[in-house]
C-alpha cells in the first residue's frame, strides 16, 4: 500500500479516509513511486483524466470560449454561475448550462464518461463533498491509498479511459 506523507493539514475529506494510509518514516521515496506504477496505472491514469476535466473552465470541447475567434462573443463563460460542475460525477465543470448539455448530448461528449467516473466514486464509497475535495487538494498518493483500501478494480480505471479517447482525440 503506498505510504502517504504527513507534511501538511489534513482536509476534512482526508482526515475522514485517514484510516486508509498510514506514513512510515522508514519508506524510501523509490519505494512509494515503485508501488504508485505497480499497483494501479489505469487508476492513477484514470484519476488524472479527472483532475484535468474538473479544473477546466469548460469540458465542453465545442465550447466557443476555447475557439479564439467567438471567444469574446461567449458571454456564458464570465457569467457568476461558472463554474457549473457536472451533477451526475462532479468531476466536469462546464462554463454554462448550454455547454453542459452540448457536452451530454454529443456523439464525444461527457456522458461517455460520466458513469465512468461515477463507478468509481461509488465504489470508494464517497460523498460528492469528499469527492470532490479529491480535487481541490490533488494527492495521486492519497488516491492510490483510497483505491487499494476499498478494492476499487483496475478495470474502472481502465474502462473510464477507454470511454474518454474520444473525447481526447
């Protein structure tokens, strides 16, 4: 099980899964990152997929904000609404509820991911507040730690990756 290092004040979320990990002043650094690679790529793989889609301003790949030529005209994204985060994973912020649903709707679009990521949340057990404090504190160890605690399957990790390559294309 990867060692998790005390360096910094738990938040509420990681003190409440503390029991998970354990720090072990002993353990080399090699070690921790030998563990992080064998024990679940997909996973760690999988977790960074949705940092990445939760600290973007739009997960929406059409979005007009990305594209620099409507990027002034898309009055949605500096609205006080943004950021709107996905209610089925919360793991997706879109910029406006137009977004979003253009994001669901399409042929690439989150839904492909969203139960996805939902699969795993669940099988961690976790409340939306935990979960998402997940990704305002990133920790890829306290993760790892997490997964290997509850047994989450590599094959969720594996099977949110394979729904994702059509967004990432």
């Amino acid at each position: 099980m990867p060692m998790i290092p005390a360096t910094r004040p738990l938040s509420p979320a990681k003190r409440k899964y503390s029991e998970c990990s354990s720090t072990d002043s002993d353990s080399e650094d090699s070690d921790e990152d030998e563990d992080k690679e064998n024990l679940s790529p997909p996973l760690l793989e999988a977790y960074r997929l949705i940092l990445s889609l939760y600290h973007a301003k739009c997960t929406y790949s059409g979005c007009p904000a990305q594209n620099p030529k409507t990027r002034r005209r898309h009055i949605l994204c500096s609205t006080p609404s943004y950021p709107r985060v996905c209610g089925g994973c919360s793991g997706a912020n879109f910029c406006s509820s137009q977004c979003q649903r253009r994001a669901y709707n399409s042929e690439t679009g989150h839904h492909a991911v969203c139960g996805r990521i939902q699969d795993i949340r669940r099988a961690l057990g976790m409340r939306t507040s935990d979960w998402i404090g997940l990704f305002e504190e990133p920790d890829e160890d306290f993760f790892l730690a997490l997964c290997d605690h509850f047994g989450v399957e590599q094959s969720l990790g594996e099977a949110l990756l394979v729904s994702a390559r059509n967004i990432l294309r």
